[in-house]
C-alpha cells in the first residue's frame, strides 16, 4: 500500500518547511505561556464593562490552562490549521506545480500507492507539528511551575490534532479531485473560511446563525469550551467532518486513478 | 511483434485539439522516429501512450497493456524521457539519481557507467543546472534500468553536439542489445541518422509511417547549374528557384538520363547532391498545403 522510497523522498523534501512552520509556532505558544505570569496582574484590572465582550472570546482565565485556552490556543489552531491544509493539498499539488508529473508518475508504482504515501506522509508531519507544539507548551508550564490537568490537556490536544487531520484530508482530496493546477491558494482559504465561521458562529445570539458552528471543525475541537468550560466534544461538528473527508477522501482515492496530468 | 500499437487515437482538451488521429505501430527492435513541426501532438500521443491524461476516442496497448488500465505494467519496461525534464528543485543531483535507481532498482556500475559517459556533475543542486544538464540528467534516469522500450520527447534540445552524438551512439548500442525505441523529434538529422521508421504527424493527424530504407530510394535530387537550363526539361527534372547566375532543380528517377541529357546543356557549373530528409518533408509538407511555408 505504500512505497518506502518515496515515502522517504516526501518526508525529507517536506523537511524544511515543517520546520519553520513547527518552530515558527511553537516558538509563539512557549512565549503566550511565559507570558502568564505578567498577563495574570493585567486581567485583574480590567474593568467589569469589558468582561462581556470577552465573554464572547472565551471570558477572563483563572488559570494558566484557561489562559492558554483563550490566548494561545485559538492562534495554534488557526496558524496549525492552514499548516495542514498546505500540507494536505501540496502532497498532491506539489508535483503539478514543480511540473515532476511527468518523471514521477511514469515510475513503476500504482496511482493508489502514492496516493496512500503522499498521504501517510501529510499526516505524519502534521502529527510530528502537534508533538512538537504539545511537548513544548508542557515544558513551558513546568518552566512556570505552574501544575495543570494533564489530562485535559491531552485530550485538546488529540482533538487538535484530529482536526488537523481532517483539514488535511480536505485539502488533500480536493487536490486529488481537482484537475492539476500549479495554484496553492485554495489550501490557506479552506482553513481560513472554517476559522471565520467559528468566531461568527461563537459571537451571535442569534439562534440560526449559531448552527454554522457545525460546518466548521473548530467547534469539536473547541479550546474554551473543552478546558475552560470542561464541556464535551460537539458531536455533531465531529461527525459532520469526520463524514465528509472520509467522503472526499473516497471519491479522491478513485479520481486520482483516473486524474490527467498536463501540466 | 509490435510493441506499441496505436488505433484511430484521439484526444481533445475542451474544444482544443491535442491530436487528431493516429494509427501506426513500432516493433519490437526497432527505433521509430516520430516527426513533426511544434504543436503538432507529439506530446500528447506520448502522454497518451504512457496513461498521463486519458483518450478522448481510439485504443493504444504497449506490450499487450492499456496506458489507462494497466500502466504500472508499462512503467516497469519503459524509459521515458519527457521534453523538458523536471526534477526536485532542491535536492543535489546524486540524491535524484539515487532516489530514482532505488525506485526503479537499477545497478549502479550502470548509473557510474551512464553518468561518466554524459559527464554529469552529481555535486550541484537541480536548481543549479542548465536546461542541457537537466536533459543529460533525464537521459541518465531513463536509460539507468536498461529498459527493453525508450520513449523520448525530443532527447537532444539543448545538448551540445558532442553529448548529441554521444546520445546518438547510445541508442544505436541499446538497439543492438534489443531495445526498442520510440523518438519524438523536429530535428530531421537525427532522425535520418539512426531511425529505421519515421512517422509524420502534422496538425495533430499522423499521416504517413515510411520505412527509412524506402525514403532513401526515394531521395530526390537537388541540382544546381549555371546558366539556366534552356529548352524543354526531362521528365522529372523540376526548376525549384532561381539563383544569382542559373537555377536550381529538383531531380526524381534514374541517374543515366539526367546525366544525358545534362551533357548535352551548355553548362558551366553544375552540384548534384542528394535532398536531405528535411528538404523532402518540407516538399511534404508544402505538397499538402500549398499554404504552409
């Protein structure tokens, strides 16, 4: 099912940017976290007027988890989220636009084979990323001292990083389905889009635009609600995406068997 | 035995045509020339032949296998060269070449061999390389796993003479071990040098497969003399243009009774030489379409 050789040629070209991106980040998220103990003294003078509009972005934290789940995690979501739709979609739309079509898919290899190692190794970085950002926020707390629910952190961060696969997996299968382009833009919107209907759909009262909450992936993964809030997974959001990239991930697979190069 | 065979092929992009009809075959063996001006469909029929975009009517096997159903069958005996060769941009020269003999599990006293022979510098990166180096590249990478079927897309654009001489030689050699050779190209010398058959494609129709034995007897003559020839021409004998002091003429049929009847002229000067095989397909080509310069 999948190729060694060309597993490995993916994995190390993919090098360099899954470092900048990882480092980029992570770098980031350690500086919110070490950020805390300054950040601590400001909320408590911010006046009483202004906590309902940060209600809406998750309220004043009573601790660092909080903290992180309203400053910090919400950036590593949003900047995660377009690093695997990049990867997602240029494992596949990588080749159109280097033009290595031609010198690549002429090898003694199934289409479903480099499809399934392109795809193997998307995930394997976008995992590799949330390791990396997940193993430094840790430290960054015991830097601080500061104890937090294991646990709980864990578990957003698996959710995280099940949101990452899925955005992936999207922008993946929409590479695998559309006719080869040299194009990369779509792969920064699909996130982007996502993200926006998120924050609509967390800010309004009204009853019918707060449903949009389900036709994003950030509501399942939801830092405030699932740290700060200590509420469950939104099921529905899950299914709802876990269903449709299995879906395009199916018609992808059989697309790409069939896809014309002409790059 | 062939080993291509094409049947009644076509392919359009949208309203666009990419190649109107071709039906030939190439045996086993043999190196098959495949000539026609740019934008003809050279390489849309070979993108065809190896699976890359899909038929829009007709039927092509390599082998016995469909380009569409049973590629990786094909890639398994096929060295294939595309037009312009591209690579990974960032990757050193010796990581493509080794990512590709262990995908293709070539040897690599073949690799050493082939890459010595093209003097290809495996130290610098792929964005480093000129358009010929990339070709040589490409050449090393085709021919590393000493396919039994070499698809070329124009092999020597952008080679020196010497590498094109040295990339000549290397198919007459495969050849004799039993390769067989499919060989896209506008340059016509190259194609007289080494291929047994030739296939015109013009406006994406495939039009005429000769035998190259068969377009040697048929070689016209080109003749220039000084003055003009007066009087009534022999049959066969048709002025082409005039030049400074006389004319020039093209010659079809025996040698005897030209020289006969040249005798017989009060000439001056006078060349005889043989039309090339690009002088005759432009006559082809002009015979066709008046139009066509």
């Amino acid at each position: 099912m999948f190729d060694s050789v060309l597993f490995a040629l993916e994995f190390r070209r993919s090098q360099k940017s899954l470092w900048i991106w990882t480092l980029a980040i992570a770098a980031t998220m350690v500086m919110v976290i070490l950020l805390y103990p300054m950040v601590k003294d400001m909320y408590s003078a911010i006046p009483p007027e202004y906590e309902d509009f940060l209600a809406a972005f998750g309220g004043l934290p009573n601790n660092i988890l909080e903290y992180y789940a309203t400053e910090g995690a919400m950036m590593l979501q949003l900047f995660g989220g377009m690093y695997a739709a990049i990867e997602g979609y240029g494992a596949i739309n990588r080749d159109d636009r280097e033009k290595t079509v031609e010198t690549l898919f002429t090898l003694p290899r199934r289409r479903e084979q480099v499809f399934a190692t392109k795809l193997l190794r998307a995930l394997t970085n976008i995992t590799i990323f949330s390791l990396v950002n997940y193993v430094l926020s840790v430290l960054s707390f015991v830097i601080l001292k500061e104890s937090i629910d294991q646990g709980i952190f864990l578990a957003f961060n698996a959710l995280n990083l099940l949101m990452y696969v899925i955005i992936a997996v999207l922008t993946f299968s929409i590479a695998g389905i559309s006719k080869a382009t040299p194009k990369n833009g779509i792969a920064i919107a699909v996130p982007i889009v996502m993200y926006i209907l998120f924050v609509f759909s967390s800010m309004t009262n009204n009853e019918w635009l707060e449903k949009l909450q389900y036709l994003t992936p950030f509501t399942f993964a939801d830092p405030v609600v699932l740290i700060k809030e200590g509420g469950s997974v939104e099921g529905i959001s899950l299914l709802v995406y876990g269903a449709l990239s299995l879906g395009l991930l199916t018609l992808a697979y059989f697309r790409f068997q069939k896809r014309e190069f002409t790059i | 035995m062939d080993r291509i065979k094409v049947e009644q092929l076509k392919k359009y992009y949208g309203p666009f045509r990419g190649l109107e009809e071709a039906t030939f075959s190439v045996k086993e063996g043999e190196i098959f020339g495949f000539v026609g001006p740019n934008g003809a469909g050279k390489t849309t029929l070979i993108r065809l032949l190896l699976g890359l975009i899909n038929p829009t009517s007709g039927q092509a096997q390599i082998d016995g296998y469909s380009p569409w159903n049973e590629a990786v069958e094909i890639y398994k005996e096929v060295g294939y060269l595309p037009s312009e060769a591209f690579f990974f941009p960032e990757m050193k020269v010796n990581d493509v070449i080794a990512f590709y003999r262990d995908m293709r599990k070539a040897n690599q006293d073949r690799v050493e061999l082939l890459c010595q022979r093209f003097d290809l510098d495996r130290t610098k990166r792929i964005r480093e390389l000129s358009f010929g180096n990339r070709k040589k590249l490409g050449i090393v990478i085709a021919m590393m796993h000493e396919p039994k079927l070499l698809i070329l897309d124009e092999p020597t654009t952008g080679l020196d003479p010497l590498m094109q001489q040295a990339f000549l030689d290397l198919l007459l050699e495969e050849r004799k071990k039993g390769a067989t050779v499919f060989l896209s190209s506008h340059i016509l010398s190259e194609v007289e040098k080494i291929c047994d058959r030739v296939a015109l494609i013009r406006e994406g129709v495939v039009s005429h497969v000769y035998d190259m034995k068969e377009i040697n007897l048929l070689h016209q003559r080109k003749i220039s003399v000084r003055p003009e020839i007066q009087g009534t021409l022999i049959p066969g004998l048709t002025p082409l243009e005039k030049t400074e002091e006389g004319m020039s003429y093209s010659y079809e049929g025996e040698i005897a009774p030209l020289l006969a009847f040249l005798a017989k002229q009060q000439i001056s000067d006078i060349t005889i030489r043989e039309s090339s095989l690009e002088e005759m397909f432009m006559h082809f080509y002009q015979k066709e379409d008046p139009d066509h310069v």
